[in-house]
C-alpha cells in the first residue's frame, strides 16, 4: 500500500514575483520529517510516498536528483521505506 503526503510553503496570497530558483538538497537517508522541512525552507513542494507507511520513514530516493536547479515552488517527489527495508525502486 503507497500513501503520498504533501507539504508546501509559498510567498503567501497576492504574491506574484518570479520565482527565484533553488537547488534540490541531497535527503537521501534522512527522516521524512527532516527531508521535508530542508525542502520547504527552500519555497519547493514535496510528494512523499512511503511503500511501507509504518514507523521512521527514510528518504530512499529523490526526483529530480539532489544539485539540480529547479524554479522555486517546484515539486520534489520522494520515496521513502521503513528503517531496514528497500524503499521505493
């Protein structure tokens, strides 16, 4: 079973300036919760899913790659597994 969590910050209602672009952060190996607030500190969205949704969740891979530059606001899909099992292919 996949769950999928969402998080998200933006420049709040009526913004309308560009958007500035940011480097996708390496959260390989971390915590979800972690991996998420590096990623939202940065004004970019992230999908999580989680193919065992019980206990600490890791990151196990990251879309696009972590180094990437990508427009501010962009989504950054991540797959993440309990501690000790294979995570998402």
């Amino acid at each position: 079973m996949d769950i999928t969590l969402s998080a998200s910050i933006n420049g709040g209602p009526g913004w309308s300036g560009p958007r500035p672009r940011s480097v996708v952060p390496n959260v390989n190996g971390l915590d979800v919760n972690k991996a998420l607030g590096e990623i939202t500190t940065l004004g970019l969205f992230a999908s999580v899913t989680a193919t065992t949704p019980t206990g600490s969740l890791t990151v196990t891979s990251e879309t696009p790659p972590a180094g990437t530059s990508v427009a501010g606001g962009s989504t950054i899909q991540l797959h993440a597994g309990s501690v000790g099992s294979k995570g998402c292919p």
